[in-house]
DNA sequence: TTCGAGTTGAATGT
DNA sequence: ACATTCAACTCGAA
C-alpha cells in the first residue's frame, strides 16, 4: 500500500495519478477501454500460473476489442522462457548450469531513466485528478487494523527502495560491495547484515536491472566476489529460481511436482502451531521466527534454519506448510523464490544433501555466540548466562530461576531432542530418496529404466 | 557409466 | 584457524 501510494504521489508529479480499478478483470477493463477510448495496453510479462491464466484471457479479450496489446518482460533480467529455450527447452537445474546458459545470451538492457515530464496530452484534468472513485485502497478496505501493526522497518515504495539502493550500493560502500559474500554475513545480526532491497525488488520499487548496472558500475577496474556468492550472484538466484517455477507444473506443491522429491510428511498441527508461533523451545528457532512476525524480514539463512527445522531436519512437517507462513509474513514474500527455497531447505529438489543439517543450538553460536539476538526478541530470556542462551533447559534450577524465567513454565522445553530427531528424520529422507530412484526415473528413458533399476538399484533399497 | 562438484553443517580432531 | 570424518544425495559433463 505504502508502494502504491509513494508511485501515486510520483505520478500527481507529473499531471498524472494512479487508478486503482476493482472488480474482474474482464469487466473493468471492458468498461474503461470504452469511456477512455483505449487503443493500446502494455503491461509488465508475470511468470506466476496465476497470472498467466489471466492475462491471457486479458489478452485475447483486448484484441477481440481492438485494443492493442504489448507486453515486457521487466520484473527479472532474462526472460525465464528465453533461457529455457536456450537449455533445449527444461530450466537448468544447477546455478552452475543456469550460468553458462546466460553465458551464451545477451547481457541484460540498460535501464531508462524515469520521465521527468509529461505531454500535455497525457496529463489529466481537474476532475479526473479529484475523483476518489478509484484511489489506492484503505487498510480498512483490505480488513487490517492499523493499530495492530508492528512498526514499519522497511517501508515500502520507491523513494525508500532508491534511498536503501544510494545507501547500500554507494561508491563509499563500494569495498563492502566488492567484497560481499552471502555465506559470511550473519543470520543473527541486531541490524540486518545483507541489503534488504529484497522486498523492493519484489514489489517493482527498484528494478533488477538497476541493480544489475549498479554493481557492474562498482566492480569494475577492481577484485570483487563471484556468483554465487556475490551481490550479482544474488540476482542470479532469483533469475533461476524464476526460470525453473515458470517452466515446472506445480512448483509450489509436493505433487505432480516434476522437479520435487516426494517425502512423507507427518502432519502434526500442534508441532506446526508451535513454530509458527514461536514456541518451539529453542531459543534460536523462536527468535527467528518472532523477527520474521514483527520486521516482515529475517537474514536469508535465518530462513534456513527455520525452514530446515520445520522439516527434514526436526519437526518433519511438509515445507508447503512453511511456505504458507513464509507467504504471508515476509515483506519479500515471492511465489518463485519463496517455493524454490522451500525445496532447497527441506532437501526436496534443487539441493540433495540431506545430512547437511542446521542444528537449532550450534548454528546461531558462531555469529552471535553471546546471543545478543536472542536476547532482543526473546526479552523474558535475556537474564541468561551467555552459556544457557542457547539451550535455557540445561541450566540448573537455581540458574533458570536467578534469570526469571523458568523452563517449562515461562519458557516451553525443547519440542524435539534434536540429536535424537535430526538422525532419524535423516533415515527417513534416505528411504524417501531411494523410493524416489525407482518410482518417478526423471529422465532415463523407459527401455533403461527397465534394463537397470532391477539389479543395481533394487539392492541399495534392500540395504 | 563414472566422476567431480554442489552458495552458506556439525563434531572432533590437530 | 584449519583438516578430517560423518555416510553418501543429484546433476551434468566426459
């Protein structure tokens, strides 16, 4: 809304504003082409199943009016259906893979410059400007309370994107660009420790493109990290994951998922409720994810270890669960991003190393070993030694009362035993993986199939 | 068919 | 601070 309103104002700027229209599309618009006299309609290129169902039907309405249209792809730096074709028609399924498919493609445009002026053909009337009619929405028109929002952290819109934008990619911050790596910044920083241009990139406040130039502009004519690491890897992330949901039936779901392993997941509401709400009993865990419920934002590996926790690793719940957390809690909320991470985490495509687990306690101590973090949005924790931080339960009595805050009573006890759980969910994904191998062959032919699965395979099972 | 590599693990050693 | 072990996945190139 915030987004919405800060483009409105840019554009009364201008001797233009924005129409918020309502209803279905093929009403409105049918409505508008006519009292506006409408002959051409562009709109930005959307990936998501969604929005393709509906603007085509868009689409073909239009030209069945007689009203041109014209459609860009701007929200990422390739055109996911440009690089699939250049893959002989599947998403590469490795960052490595995607990289040398851009390789051989041409470098992404340069950005225009916003207008500075309009026609006075394109400008609008008095009348036209006053109207209410079809001004942005009011949070009470979409049901939120405003007294019952956390204070905004990260307030949407592009004067704030390109504010954050100047700021963080500045050429005095050009040696922190340069030297930028994903894996070396901390998940469990007081002040977040990456960009947080994520949730601008998302909305269109700021475009990839833009970020894209910028950084080429910084590493120029110096050393500079690489993707996958790198800012410009970062970008190359959300470029491939955008690729491999737009050309995936299903992408956002367990089944009929032909890129995702199927796992049998337990459903446990209690144990779902549990993370969700922030009482897992981990000090870590729960930290995360009250950051995520008041900021909207939480570090990218934050997100990994809630995310591996809620499933393969701890609680074995189904990460389209989490993605439907994820969904509505995160600023930065992607449908591409936000079900490709989920996969990745719970080890069901994309990554496959499922022993790799993130532990609830260790993982948080290397960044922050006296848990300043936890301290902060966890206040009825604060009073304990840096060495029970982590793990308040293994504080003797008198500990746990000196610190106020008694475990089991003010402060639940851990939902699992991670050691004992992480092993055999471990097990399990082993079993998932090895059904996999002969349930859904990905792209051996039928005819090997049959010729190898029997002997070589079959016996691993047996194992 | 084989083999190396894969954005970001943990525990235990030196 | 760095190396090894743990127990061993899939992808894609050769």
């Amino acid at each position: 809304m915030q987004s919405l309103q800060d483009l409105d104002t840019s554009l009364r700027g201008l001797g233009s504003r924005l129409f918020v229209l309502r209803g279905e599309p093929g009403e409105v618009l049918t409505k508008v082409w006519e009292t506006w006299d409408v002959k051409m309609m562009t709109w930005e290129e959307d990936t998501e199943p969604d929005a393709v169902i509906r603007d085509e039907a868009v689409k073909e309405m239009a030209e069945r009016k007689g009203v041109t249209v014209e459609t860009f792809c701007s929200h990422t730096l390739y055109r996911p259906e440009d690089i699939v074709a250049k893959n002989k028609g599947t998403a590469p399924l490795t960052l490595v893979k995607f990289q040398s498919v851009i390789a051989m493609m041409e470098k992404p445009s340069k950005p225009l410059d916003a207008p500075q002026s309009l026609e006075e053909a394109s400008r609008l009337s008095v009348s036209e400007l006053s109207d209410t009619k079809d001004d942005i929405p009011t949070l009470k028109e979409v049901n939120v309370v405003e007294s019952e929002l956390h204070e905004s952290k990260f307030p949407g819109g592009e004067t704030e994107a390109l504010k954050r934008f100047n700021e963080k990619l500045s050429t005095e911050n050009a040696a922190w660009v340069r030297t930028f790596e994903k894996p070396l910044t901390s998940p469990n920083s007081l002040e977040p420790s990456t960009t947080v241009l994520s949730p601008y990139l998302k909305f269109g406040c700021v475009s990839p493109r833009m970020m894209y130039w910028r950084l080429v502009k910084l590493y120029t004519g110096a050393k500079h990290s690489q993707p996958p690491v790198s800012l410009h890897g970062q970008l190359l992330w959300r470029e491939f994951y955008y690729c491999a949901a737009a050309s995936t039936p299903n992408f956002s779901r367990m089944e009929d998922n032909p890129v995702c392993r199927q796992i049998p997941w337990d459903k446990d509401e209690d144990k779902l409720a549990a993370w969700t709400e922030a009482r897992t009993g981990f000090p870590y865990i729960d930290a995360i994810m009250t950051q995520l419920r008041r900021d909207g934002w939480i570090h990218h590996l934050a997100r990994h270890s809630v995310a591996c926790f809620l499933t393969r690793g701890d609680l074995w719940q189904s990460w389209e669960k989490g993605q439907e957390v994820f969904e509505e809690l995160l600023l930065d909320a992607d449908w591409s991003l936000n079900a490709g991470n989920w996969m990745w985490l719970s080890a069901s495509a994309f990554f496959h190393q499922y022993w790799k687990c993130y532990s609830p306690v260790a993982f948080g101590k290397k960044t922050d070993p006296s848990g300043e973090y936890i301290r902060k949005y966890l206040p009825h924790l604060a009073k304990f030694p840096d060495k029970f931080i982590y793990q308040p339960w293994e504080a003797p009595l008198a500990v746990q009362k000196a610190a106020g805050c008694v475990i089991g009573q003010d402060y639940p006890r851990p939902i699992v035993d991670h050691a004992i759980v992480s092993k055999e969910n471990m097990g399990r994904m082993k079993v998932a993986c090895a059904a996999g191998k002969v349930a859904a062959p990905k792209k051996n032919k039928l005819e090997n199939y049959f010729k190898k699965e029997p002997k070589a395979k079959k016996r691993k099972i047996d194992e």
